[in-house]
C-alpha cells in the first residue's frame, strides 16, 4: 500500500516533467521562426526604395517611359542568390493600355491581391486602407515586355481604377 502513494508521486512529478520539455522545445521552435521571418523583413527595409527612372531602365526594360516609378531590388533568401525587382509604376493611359493590349497576348489574366508596403505611394496606400485588408486588387499579366537578363521571370499588376502597375521580377 506505501508503494502506490510513491508510484502516483513518481508519475505525476515524471508527467510535469515531460509536458515542461515538450512546451518549451514548442516555445522555442515559436521564438526561431519569429527571429527568422523579423531577420527576412529587417532585411527588406534595409534596402531603401530609389525613384531613379533612369537606373530602373538600366536593369529592365520599360516599354514606355513612366511617369513616377519607385522600386526596390532585394536579394531572395536563396542559396542560387537570387534577386527580386519590384517596381510601382506609372503610365500615361494611352501607354497603360498598349501595356494590357500587348501583356494579354502572352497568357490569361487573373484577378490577384497584393499587400501594399509602406514604400508605396500615397494614392496605393490609401486605396488599400480603404479595402480594409491592407491589400491591392488588381488583375495580374504576364511581364514578357519588362524582362531582361538576369530577370527572367516575373509578372505585372495592374491596380484597379489608376495608371499603376506593381511589377514584381526574379533573377533564377
């Protein structure tokens, strides 16, 4: 009979001790994916936006001359070391639907949600708080006009009811 007041002690104080090891390694399983996504975003925003047109048609190829572009470029967390473009920019709306007219030809269109950032201009920014969900609606198209070695894939978006267009291009 002394033997099972011991045997239940033993047994709880092992069960807390268990349930203790299996909580924190969650907890810091929790705390190393939070460090890595902080790590990728501090890594976005160390990399300023330019508004250099001139620079920007350096690295791609813009069909038309825009009329305000801002843009940043960021390496992808790869081991191939990739690097992203991505441009906010505007047409004149004579240039804008060549832009469409042409971008339709090479694959359908599909109506996308993008998170505007807080480089974007004022006009996106408002147009997306206005959504509620902090996000962009646009319909998206294929960027074949806009590509140039070492970015080879990529697509365009239009934003609904403006000129703008979020152009998004990966190097491989």
């Amino acid at each position: 009979m002394k033997s099972l007041p011991t045997n239940l002690a033993c047994g709880f104080f092992l069960s807390i001790f268990l349930l203790g090891a299996c909580v924190n390694n969650e907890t810091d399983k929790n705390a190393n994916l939070s460090a890595n996504k902080t790590a990728n975003y501090a890594n976005d925003n160390k990399v300023p936006p330019k508004d250099d047109v001139e620079e920007l048609e350096r690295i791609i190829k813009l069909p038309f001359h825009p009329e305000e572009a801002i843009w940043r470029e960021t390496d992808v967390n790869s081991p191939k070391g990739e690097k992203k473009v991505t441009a906010v920019v505007q047409f004149l709306s004579e240039d804008t639907n060549k832009i469409i007219a042409q971008a339709e030809t090479y694959k359908p269109v599909a109506a996308v949600d993008i998170d505007a950032e807080d480089w974007f201009p004022a006009e996106l920014i408002a147009q997306s708080q206005l959504s509620g969900d902090g996000n962009l609606k646009g319909t998206s198209y294929a960027a074949n006009d806009f590509l140039q070695p070492p970015f080879t894939d990529g697509k365009i978006t239009r934003i609904n009811n403006t000129d703008y267009f979020v152009l998004e291009l990966t190097s491989p």
